[in-house]
C-alpha cells in the first residue's frame, strides 16, 4: 500500500471515526429518508464543499486570517511536515495571524485528490509549494484537509503537513454510499 493510499486511509478513517464521536453520524431512519431524496441535497453539499475548499486556497493566497477561520472547526488539529501540533482553533489562529502577517512568502496548491461522503465528510490533497521569501529555497509539502460538515456548514477538522511532492499513483476514490 502507497503512503498516499494509507494517508487517504487514515483520513477517511479519522473523518468517519470523528463523526460518529460527535454525534453526526445519521440514525437508520434519517438514512432512509436522505436515500429518498433527491441528489438535489448531496449536490448542494457537494457545492457548498467546493465552496469551503476555495475559501481555504483564497483566503491563504490573500491572507485574510478571519476568512481563513471561517472554515475552521472549533476542534481542528494542525499537524506540520517537522512534527509540530497545534490543538484547537484558538491555537491555530494565534499561529496563523502570525504566519499571515509576513508578506514575503508564497505557497502554491495543486490538488491531487478531493472526496465527499455526501453531508458527512470530505477530504482534500494538495501538492503545495512553500516559498519562504523570494530567493529561498522553496520547501515541496503535501497537505491533507479532513472537513466535516456541521450545522450545514463545510469545517477543517485536521490539516495535515507532510514533507512532498506527493509519491505514488493518485487513486481515484469514490465516496461511501
């Protein structure tokens, strides 16, 4: 098994895990009727998804740490490439402001990999490209976002920062029925 499948593995698992500890998992009957509905919701969320996805790349890109902590979840985990962890969505901000308040770096997002669990859970992977300052050497990452969907809004849960590129073939996976 390639590191990128195990990575997409234990996110999966983690995003699922972490949903039925909360308290999203959905009950037999809720199951039923979603699966009588239309595709109009899974759609939306689905949209909503890529919505929270752009927000997150945007909101980098420009800086903006209060649009950036529109899309934290009040529980997420931030773990970096060097090992470093931050609990929690005031820790990640503190850190953040800091980040975003130098002007000199540059970051690049390619994703590889994106995968909804209809209103439940979502995951993306991106080969990213950190430039500390114009001339630095730039540092390959890959990182891994796991959203969860709460009170019909999409949220990080975990960011993963791994040393990159990206190894291996990219699985297409498909989402849970």
């Amino acid at each position: 098994m390639s590191n990128l499948t195990k990575m997409l593995t234990i996110a999966s698992a983690i995003a699922i895990a972490v949903a039925i500890a909360i308290g999203i998992g959905i009950s037999g009957a809720a199951t039923a009727a979603h699966a009588d509905r239309s595709g109009a919701v899974a759609g939306s969320c689905e949209q909503r998804f890529d919505q929270a996805v752009e927000t997150y790349i945007r909101t980098t890109h420009e800086r903006d740490a209060e649009g950036w902590a529109s899309v934290l979840h009040p529980d997420v985990t931030v773990v970096f490439a060097g090992g470093d962890v931050l609990y929690g969505k005031e820790a990640t901000m503190d850190w953040v402001r800091g980040f975003f308040a130098d002007p000199e770096w540059t970051q690049t997002f390619d994703e590889l990999t994106r995968v909804v669990d209809g209103c439940r859970s979502g995951f993306v992977l991106f080969d990213s490209v950190y430039t500390p300052a114009p001339g630095a050497d730039p540092k390959p990452l890959v990182i891994g976002l796991t959203f969860t969907h709460e009170r019909g809004r999409w949220l990080v849960l975990h960011n993963q920062d791994s040393n990159g590129p990206a190894a291996g073939a990219h699985p297409a996976v498909q989402p849970h029925p």
